[in-house]
C-alpha cells in the first residue's frame, strides 16, 4: 500500500509540475493532476472488471 500510495503521490507532483509549465498556473495544474488520477483510477476499475469475464487460456 506503502508503495502505491508514493507512486500515485509522485505522479500527482509531476502532474501538477506539467500542468503549471504548461498553464502558467498551480492552481490548473493541481486540477488537472486529480483529474487525471480519477479518471485514471475510473478506467482502471472497468479495464479489471472487462478482463475478468475473460476466460482466454482458462481449462
């Protein structure tokens, strides 16, 4: 948990840095990083649920 807890920290910080390089704003830049780790986290979740009712490979 430890682990993916810094992942998903670090990548909210490189967001944000992205963001505000491109913008010229924190404030935009943070949005944008929430946003994408929800929407990120969102997609994840359907990408499991999908490849769970797959049974490629399974006897």
């Amino acid at each position: 948990m430890v682990k993916a807890g810094l992942w998903t920290l670090l990548g909210l910080v490189v967001m944000v840095a992205v963001g505000w390089i491109f913008t010229g704003s924190v404030a935009t830049g943070g949005s944008m990083a929430v946003i994408n780790a929800a929407s990120g986290m969102v997609c994840y979740v359907i990408y499991e649920r999908v490849w769970a009712r797959i049974s490629w490979g399974l006897a």
